[in-house]
C-alpha cells in the first residue's frame, strides 16, 4: 500500500512539473499578476491619487446611522457644492454623496414606470430609503420573480437593520471588483496552461508509452487531474493576491464590518462585507476549479490542446457578450451562474431562486452548487474517456 501511494505521489509530482514548468505557464501567471498588480497602481498613483485623509475626514460619520440628520447634512453640503454631484474628495461626504448618486442614477436609468420624480426627492431618509424599496420592486418584476420568491427576499429585508449604520467602505467595496476580473483572467491562463494536461501525451507522441506503463489506464487520469486542479487553485490564488494587495495597502479593511447595502445597494442580504467577501472567495475558488475541470475535459475529448484551449476562449467570449434575457426562465437564470457573471461587480445583485427539494438557494449558493456537480461529472467523464483510448 505504501509503495502504491509512493508511486502516486512521485507521478503527481511529476504532473505538476510538467504543468508549471511548461513555457507557458510561468509567463502567462507572471503577466497575468502584473496587470492585476499593475492596473490597481495605476489607479491608486495616476489617475485617482490616493488621499492619506480621507478616513480621517470621514471619521466623524462613521458608526452613524443614515437618517434624517446625517441626510440633511449632506442636502447642506451638496447645496454649497451646487449638487451631489459636486462634492469633492476633500470632503467629509464625498463617499456617502457617492452613495446616494449611484442609486439615484441607478433610479433613473431603470425607472420608467416609477414616480418620476422619486429619484430627485428631498434627501430624506423617507425618501431614500423609499427608492430603494421601489427599485427592488422593480427588479424583482424585471426578473419575472414569483409571489413566493417575493416574499422570501421581502422576509430577508425585514432582518437587515434600518436606518443603515453608516462605516467608510471604500476598501471593502474595491476589494469586491477583483474577484470578477481576477475570474476573466484565470479563465485564458487555464485555457492556455491546461489544455495539454492530456493532449499534450499525444502532441509529444508518448501517449502510447504512458498507456501501456502498469498505471497508464488505471490511475494516471487521476493523478493528471488532480494537478491540473491543484495548478487551478494556485494560479487564482496568485490571481486574487495580486488584485488584492494594492487595495490592502491603500485602503486596509475599511468597511469590511459595513453592511452589505453600503456596497450593493440593491440587494436584501443580511449580511455585513465581511461575511459577503467570504462568500465571494469560496464562490471563486469552486468557480476556478470548474473551469480547470471543464479544460482538462476538453483536453481529453479532443486530445488536442489548441482545440481545449479555443473551446475556453470561445466560452468566455461568449460569456462575455451574450445576453439572455429574463423572459427564458431558468435558462437565463443558469446562464447567469457563469463565474466571471456571479462575481462580477455591479451595484444591483440577481434575485432569482433556485428551489431544489424544498431547498431556496440564491445566486451565490446556486453556483457553488453548480460548480461541485460540473467537476464531479467533468472528473467522470475523463475517467471514463481517458481509459477508452
């Protein structure tokens, strides 16, 4: 038995040689990272400067709620600077000033069929909060949600604490961008570094040898898989560093106990930034090993690594250009569970439910979902193919 195990793990070690050490790989990731690394920098440095007090200015609002007072404060401050609009960095309500603009645009751009004037309301907490009951509404009925699922996102509002506990997010907010970007990424590096985890046996024409060793139709597929899946796992954690650390340095973890509203306004998860981040870092991590799972099926089915790695690239641009609209039902709503789709960043969050076995999964739990059963059946169906060759 331990000679066995001995040999699975010197044949692993080998897999993920190959995969690491191939020319391929250590540029793409080395690429890949700086432009993560680099375009945040950027950000930071050129265009938006990092200003060292602007928590210190917002120290003063942080921890009170979003009521009446604090809004009318701002009213105050956005009347001297002729609009929200116009408040600026140096101010103590630049963010929150951005707050209240992003849902307001959000209201108007989306709100033909609402009051009209709702989003140019006095700023009350009446009325902000108002608005953003009517947007929910309105993406609620734009997603074609059933009474029942109404109600169970109706249930979940309840919970959320009003008026909201105001906390500079600035940090929280910026760290929730990475992951949709660190995900589009991940998805060429794996398409161009794992497409010849078992095409590549027979571009080097030693398919036939590795077959006929004791472990060849046996095991093997195994071993190459779980590299494959291990290398996954490395290169999105190299991927998410890279477009975490700029934002940790310049901003720490400001927000990360912010309510969730702070960063996705409309939404109705009860959850603080935190909680909501974790659930973002384990939804990116089984979507990493879905997309490392459905290459090396690619590999294996075409036995061509130029044939996996465009089956990848066209997916991802399809992903990235196709719409679907709600009208389709649950085939919308499973197009929508794509990782780069689930993780990406927007201020309006998809409502649609899954129930399965009297079970109510979000969007989030409804992906992780689909990604665990795609690497089980992914990993099922190598085995079966790679022992028929």
């Amino acid at each position: 038995m331990e000679a066995r195990v001995a040999i699975y793990v010197e044949l692993l070690r080998f897999e993920l040689r190959k995969i690491f050490r191939g020319r391929i790989a250590i540029p793409a990731l080395a690429v890949s990272a700086g432009m993560l690394l680099g375009i945040a920098l950027i950000n930071y440095l050129v265009i938006s400067p990092y200003d060292r007090g602007v928590y210190e200015r917002e120290a003063a609002l942080e921890g009170r709620a979003l009521d009446d007072a604090l809004l009318a404060e701002l009213a105050a401050e956005a009347e001297e600077a002729g609009g929200l609009s116009g408040i600026g960095p140096d101010s103590p309500y630049y963010h929150l000033a951005g707050y209240i603009s992003r849902m307001q645009g959000t209201y108007l751009t989306i709100g033909e069929g609402l009051e009209s004037e709702a989003g140019n309301r006095e700023l009350t907490a009446a009325s902000v909060y108002q608005m953003r009951e009517d947007l929910l509404e309105y993406i609620y009925d734009y997603f074609r949600l059933s009474d029942a699922d109404k109600q169970w996102w109706k249930e979940k509002e309840a919970l959320i604490e009003k008026p909201f506990v105001w906390r500079a997010n600035f940090g929280a907010y910026s760290m929730k961008s990475v992951f949709g970007a660190a995900m589009n990424l991940f998805c060429m590096i794996a398409a161009v570094c794992l497409a010849g985890v078992y095409a590549g046996e027979k571009g080097y024409r030693t398919d036939s040898f590795v077959l006929s060793t004791r472990e060849g139709k046996r095991s093997l597929w195994l071993v190459k898989f779980i590299a494959g899946e291990i290398f996954a796992l490395a290169a999105g954690t190299l991927l998410l560093i890279a477009g975490m650390v700029p934002h940790l340095l310049f901003n720490g973890l400001h927000g990360i106990n912010a309510p969730w509203q702070l960063i996705v306004p409309l939404c109705a998860y009860s959850y603080t930034a935190g909680q909501m981040l974790a659930r973002y870092v384990l939804t990116y991590y089984l979507g990493c090993l879905v997309i490392g799972a459905m290459v090396m099926l690619f590999s294996v089915l075409f036995m061509n690594s130029m044939a996996a790695a465009g089956m990848i690239c066209i997916g991802l641009v399809l992903d990235l250009f196709l719409s679907l609209p709600p009208h389709l039902g649950l085939l919308s709503q499973l197009r929508y569970l794509t990782p780069a789709q689930v993780l990406i960043n927007s201020s309006m969050a998809d409502p649609r439910l899954l129930r399965i076995f009297g079970l109510v999964l979000t969007p989030l739990q409804s992906a992780r979902l689909v990604y665990l059963i795609l690497t089980v059946a992914a990993a099922a169906t190598v085995r079966s193919l790679y022992r028929r060759l």
